[in-house]
C-alpha cells in the first residue's frame, strides 16, 4: 500500500515568510492527484516537502504510514520527475535509466537490464538505448526521465510540471502516455501543474492552492461545478467565471447594471445564509444563452469582441460599465457592435459572500451535469 498523508504541514523561510500553511491531506494507494494554483501558491514547495528536498517547519508527512520527516529523500522510496528532466548528458538513455538502481539497490545486472528494457518499451523509447540526451528530442527526453523514475517502482511518482517545456501537441500526446502509464501501473502518482486543462482531464482529484492556503480538494467536476469559494471559480474553467456585484432585495439581485429575480425557495436559502448584503453573482460563459430580450432576468449588452477558438466562439460584452464573458459553440451570425441580449438558468449561477468569497450554496449544488470541457 502507498498512501500518502500530510498533517498540518507548514512551510516557512526566514521569518514569517510562510510558502505552505497549515495543509492536511490524505492521498490513496494508486490514486492520481494534481495539485495546481497560481506562481507562488506553494504546489512546488509541497512536492519537494514529500520528497525529502524541503524540510518541513511544522507537521506531519507519512509514506505507507511511516513518518518521513526526518527520513533522507533517497530513503523514502519515492521517484521525482522534474520540468528539466535532470538526464547526465554523458551518459547513454540506458545508463541514465538504470544508474539510480546501481546506486540505490543490491539488485543484479541481469535485473537491472530488464527493468529497463521493460520501462524503455513502455515509453517507446527502447531503439533509443545507446544514444545519449543530446541527441534526443525534447519529447524523447522526457520519456527517458519518466522511465528512469518507473524502474525504480516506487511508491510514488512525484511530477514537477513535467510537461511544460514540450509544444502543445506533444503535450496532449504525452498527458494520455502518462495517464495510460500510471494506470497500468497502479502507482500513487502527485502531479504538480500550472496547466489546469492537465489537472482536469488527468487527475482524479485536483488540489487548489493559493498563497500556501488549501482552497478546495474535489474531483475534477466537483471544483468545476461546486467551486467553495471566489478563487476556485475563477481559477478553475477558461474562459473565467463571470462576477456580478449585487446585493439581495427580496427575492432579486441588484447590482449596478444587472438585476436578476430569483425564485422564492432560491432567495430565501441565500438569504439564510448570507452573513451581509454584499455579494457576488458568478455565471460560467458557457452557461449563458442568447435571448430575444423578452426573455426573464435578460442582460441586454453590446458584442465588442469575437474571438474564434475552434468550435467555440469566445463574445466579450459590454453592458454598460459591466465587461462580461460569454461562450458559444458552433457558427453564430453575430458581429462587432451588435446589440444583444442573454440569460441564464437560476440553477447555474453561484452566490458569493463578497468579504469571504465563500460560495454560499455549494453544497446544495446538483454535481451530475456534464463537465464543461476547459481549453487553455
């Protein structure tokens, strides 16, 4: 079993800088997590803190319910694969794979040669033995790196952006070699990312930092559909989630260029739990629809922007001093200084607490619909 558990962990350098505060975490045998936040937000810190790279200024690591805190890097039977792949340049791809083993292990040279050959052909790179990194391919060299750290089956993968120095289609490609890899081998995998289109189709819970704090830990659809707070729906989805400032009157939502009527059952349950009258309503782009106007809660605004992205079509609107986002897929007739008007269902908004940023119903929030797709 290869579970992962962080108690309380905080980071600090010097004084009261704090890079991580106060994060807990359970991680399950074979389970894949990817931890994504802004630059800064920590998610570095916490990978290297699990692997022995970083000590720990305050808490608790367990590996397989063993404490690792003061335990060496190379003793907590972990494997790490870094953004710059960290490959000797004189050494050929097979010795770069097998030499941590010849370090690190009593296995035999006959051993050591299958585990390699075995690794080489999964990343489909065993006609690539003899050559040395140089004369790799930047894709070529990252399979090589994710070999070398699968020969050692450990148990855990620690990934530090590994895919970032790649083009986009390499990237997609080797996103599915990964996943496909780590689900033949069954191998707690912690994956560290600023690319929240990888953390949405890879992972199968997602971690949210921000400023060393843990936002949110959910499935990809749950930090989708039930974000708990204003970060994580803003973070989380492309284009960004739509504000509104507003504030609860009766049963409508007023802000400065928006009013929006709620049902009586909806109004009541944001009125129970909103703790001031400032708040934020947030509707995904995607959730909006156009309308003829006569349409309810109808925004009427001004089409400033088109921007084509595939299928999709982003509208960036203006209604009045208010900019908002709207996502439509197919062809539409609509050009540049259009008039238009749009809506959106009361089951797809979210309501903010403006001070907190808290998402005051989201765990009332229905989680079977289908997830929306998030291109970077």
């Amino acid at each position: 079993m290869s579970e992962i558990r962080l108690e309380n962990v905080r980071k600090e350098y010097g004084e009261g800088i704090v890079a991580v505060d106060d994060f807990s975490l359970d991680i399950a045998d074979g389970e894949f997590i990817t931890i994504v936040g802004p630059s800064g937000s920590g998610k570095s810190t916490v990978l290297r803190m699990i692997a022995g790279l970083e000590g720990i200024t305050d808490g608790a690591i367990y590996i397989r319910d063993r404490k690792v805190n003061d335990i060496p890097p190379q003793n907590r039977d972990i494997a790490m694969v870094f953004q710059n792949y960290a490959l000797y340049p004189h050494m050929s791809v097979e010795k770069n794979m097998s030499y941590g083993l010849k370090l690190n292990s009593d296995l035999s040279d006959d051993e050591i040669e299958s585990r390699v050959r075995e690794a080489a052909g999964m990343m489909g790179i065993e006609n690539q033995l003899e050559k040395r990194p140089s004369e790799l391919s930047g894709g070529q060299q990252q399979r090589v790196a994710t070999g070398r750290a699968i020969v050692r089956d450990p148990s855990a993968f620690l990934m530090d952006e590994p895919l970032s120095n790649l083009d986009a289609k390499l990237r997609t490609h080797m996103r599915t070699e990964l996943q496909r890899i780590q689900e033949d081998l069954g191998t707690t995998t912690i994956y560290v990312t600023h690319d929240q289109e990888e953390a949405m189709t890879m992972s199968d819970r997602v971690i949210i930092l921000n400023e060393g704090v843990l936002q949110q830990v959910g499935t990809p659809r749950e930090v989708f559909s039930e974000p708990v707070n204003q970060f994580v729906a803003e973070f989380i989805g492309s284009p960004a989630m739509n504000f509104f400032d507003v504030a609860l009157d009766g049963t409508t939502l007023r802000g400065e260029d928006i009013t929006y009527t709620l049902s009586e059952e909806y109004a009541q349950r944001v009125a129970e739990r909103a703790t001031e009258d400032a708040l934020v309503l947030g509707i995904r782009p995607e959730h909006m629809t156009f309308s003829d106007g006569s349409t309810a809660n109808s925004i009427d605004a001004v089409l400033e922007v088109k921007e084509p992205v595939g299928d999709d079509n982003y509208l960036y609107l203006r209604s009045d001093d208010t900019e908002f986002t709207m996502r439509v897929l197919g062809q539409i007739d609509q050009t540049e200084g259009d008039e238009i008007s749009v809506a959106f269902d009361e089951s797809d908004i979210h309501i903010f607490d403006k001070s907190t940023g808290e998402n005051l119903l989201s765990q009332e929030r229905e989680s079977d619909a289908p997830l929306q797709s998030t291109p970077s």
